[in-house]
DNA sequence: ACAGTATTTATCCAACGGGTTAATTTCTCC
DNA sequence: GGAGAAATTAACCCGTTGGATAAATACTGT
C-alpha cells in the first residue's frame, strides 16, 4: 500500500508469466510449425527472457504440449456451453455447423496446431493422458439428435455419430486450413466474406439435405441477410 | 561395350540423380515440413552428396517447390485420366469420390506435402506460375455430371461445382490427414481396413443422400464384399 | 533486518544446418 | 589422346539455436 513503489527492474508475476508465455508459444507454434519455431522469438513475444520457458513450463517440447493440451481443452469448453437439448433436430444440426465453423474461424491457431501434430503423427499427443481424456461431447450430442430426428420424422436416417461429426469437421477444416492453396488454385480469395457465407450454407445444406432428404436444403442460405451469395449455379 | 568396366568412383546419371533427389526431398518434406526437413538427410536418402542438391534443382525452398510442382502435377495427371461420360451421374459422384479417397490413401505424403503448405499460408505456391496453371479437371466434370443428373431426374438440386468439389476433396483430406490425431482422442485405429471402408461407405453416402434425396444411401454399403462394416448405427 | 527462496536477467556454448569453395573424376567431341 | 565441359566429392564456413550456467533481484516469513 503505502510501500514506495520505486521503479522496479521487474515485476513479479509467476502466474502472468506462464500465461504470457503459453500464449506466445501458441502464436509462434502455430505461425511456424513445430521445427520452425523459435525459442528466442517465444521468449521476446512473452516479454521475457528465454530461460523463463524452461524455468516456468519446459523444454520446447513440453512447452508444445502444453499448448496443444491447452487448445484442446479450449474447444472442449466452448463445445460443451452448446445447448442443443430445446431445439428441433434440423435447427441442432445447423447450430452444430454453425458452431464448428466460427470457432475454427474465430481460432485459426487451433486449426494449425491440429495440422502440426498431424504431420507429427499425433506423436506429443499420444503421450498426452489429459487430452485422451478430453473427449468430445459433440458425439453423444449428436447421437441424441439424430435419434430424436429419426423418432420425430425430421430425419430419414440414423446415421453413425461418430462418422457425422467427423464428416461436419471435415467440410468445416479442409476449407479453412487449406484455404491458402485452394485460393491460389481458384485463383480467388476464399476468406472473403461471400465466399464463407456461401461455403456455410452449402454446408449446412449438404448434410441436411442428406438427413433429411429434402435435397432443397442445399439451396436454402442459411443466414445471408444482405449477401446474395449465389449457392447454386444454374443449370 | 567392349570398354574395360574397370571399378568407377561414382557413375554419372544427371537424370536419374535429379529424380532420386525429388523422390528424396518430397519423403523429407512431407515427413517432417518444410523448417523439419534436413538438407542433409535428403542427400543422404538420395545416395547423393550434399551440393548435388544445390547443383541438380537448387537451395532449400527451391527443391521445396519443386517437390510441391510435381505433386501437384501427378494429382492432375491422374484426374484427367477419370473418365465419367459413360457412367449415370450417381455412379459417376461415387467414382469421383473414391478416386479421391483412393488417390490420398495411395499418396500420404501429397497430404503432407498440403499441410505444410498451407502451414505456410501458400507463401511457396503463390510463386508457382506452373501451378497456378495447373486447374483441375474435376471443377467441370462435377459440373458436367451435376447437369446430367438434374436433366435425367436423379438429382433433385443444381449445387455449385465448386463446392461440392471441396467438400469431397474436405470429407476425405480430414479423414486422412487428421487420423493419427482423431485416433488418438477416438481411441481406435482410423486407418484400420474397417475404419476405412466404414469411411468411405458414409462419404458416398452423405453426398448422394443429398443429391438424390434419398437418404437411404446413407446406409447403403459401398464396396464392403466382406467386411461387415456398421454404417449406422440403430437408433 | 536477515535468511532463505522464488523469480528473472545476462551471457555463454557446443552442436547443428544451410550454403559455398575448390578440387576431383568422368564424359564428349574433335 | 587431349582439351574443355559436365557431374560429383570432400571439406569448410559461419550464423543460428536450443539449452545451460551463474549471478542478480524481489519476495516471504521470522
């Protein structure tokens, strides 16, 4: 309180620190990849000095898996506030997309992340015990849905959960983690704001259309209030 | 001929070295990315001094590039061989979609070679002329047979080529490119033969349960001689 | 105020990695 | 059979990088 706050060479913030730290790891990590990262560029990120990572998280690997552990257990959060239970099946598969779409979009670090481990071989991850224990509640969520669809009529099928969620994360993923080269090969950008709201509701179409066999799903828009995203070509 | 085979140092092959340095480098890339790949190891691999890199294609991101051109260049070669005209347009959608999953599970390291890529965010392939050149064939015949199958009635709805290019290219890239991941957090082996056929069986019938309004397909075994593979689930 | 501990800094280093230089060997063509 | 070009090798250069050491600085309890 009444303690002289004389200008400090530092402060101290363990707590701060590791945070700091974690979150430039996690820029750096996912800008650059595993081998391409830098030690030095996390530490002057961070604002602090390079031993730091060793002395509050670890080596570079650790360092990595906290972050990976990290990431996950962000999306696992943010997927288990989605409340599904009230809404009729049709309206729950869309939310789902809808939900899967923006946190990819509102968090590309965890789309590189995931890119890095893969090209890894999920080999950090596999040591990982708390993310195999971080699992989805997406799937359950999705095997709830569907049965309520097939009993209500919505749904023509009972499709398998797991390949359903797996299948939506596709469409949603390859998309936006390749949208670099796909725009090159289109030779168009497709991080523009027509083309993700047209890809949307083809999505969301796509796997309605094929739930419920309404195939005119596929040329609904979803939600363009303005846009007039042209979802279908003439023939 | 009659020429004394007296035991040589080294035997000159200009042409066969430059190959044996791609093949090398594009094992080298796709194994460990772009910053992860060792100049050394790819010499190594190639049975080849380190400067016959530099002297045969060029420095690093120049042999990169050009592992990724020629990726690039096999994947169009063999799209082009695909011949749809004949085939009714639910059978040519299914032909289109396992010649995609087919092609990524035979090429693991084209995969790779992608993520790493847009890890880069298309910084190499932006230069590529060559590849920009390079459009796929799949865009029109997906157009083509789209057309077909809404004249002869089997499709209920005109979508976008483009579109539903990516998701096909989105439904299987995920699937394969994620599987070390996704086997970790499922806890079971993706890429087990099942797995697989399990896998292909719900692709081909996601996208033509949409197209056809029949959602039945989503249920329909594809190619599953043996295996008993479990589409769906009962409710 | 003092001791002990937790946190942070400054500096160093051995290994590595991409790239280069220069010499050596094979080929080709006259 | 020899000169010049093409292909290949061996050895080296030098900035970078992950990691380590040790000292300095702030905090805590007594």
């Amino acid at each position: 309180m009444a303690k002289a706050k004389r200008t400090l060479k530092w402060q101290r913030d363990p707590e701060g620190m590791r945070l700091r730290i974690l979150e430039a790891a996690k820029q750096e990590f996912s800008a650059h990849g595993l081998a391409g990262a830098r030690v030095d560029r996390i530490a002057a990120k961070a604002g602090a000095n390079k031993r730091m990572l060793y002395y509050h998280v670890g080596n570079k690997d650790e360092l990595y898996l906290a972050v990976l552990e990290g990431a996950y257990d962000k999306i696992r959060s943010e997927e288990r506030g989605l409340d599904l239970e009230h809404l009729d099946p049709p309206e729950a598969i869309r939310r789902l997309i809808e939900f899967t779409w923006n946190y990819f979009l509102r968090n590309p670090e965890f789309l590189s992340l995931l890119q890095t481990e893969n090209l890894a071989r999920a080999k950090h991850l596999k040591r990982s015990t708390k993310v195999k224990s971080m699992h989805s509640p997406f799937v359950e969520m999705i095997r709830t849905v569907v049965r309520r669809g097939v009993e209500s009529g919505d749904f023509q099928v009972a499709v398998d959960p797991v390949q359903l969620y797996i299948s939506i994360a596709g469409l949603c993923f390859f998309y936006l983690s390749n949208s670099a080269t796909l725009s090159v090969i289109f030779g168009r950008d497709l991080l523009a704001k027509d083309a993700k709201d047209e890809r949307l509701a083809h999505m969301a179409g796509l796997v309605l259309a094929a739930l419920t066999g309404r195939s005119e799903e596929l040329l609904k828009i979803v939600k363009a209030p303005k846009s007039r995203a042209a979802v279908a070509q003439t023939v």
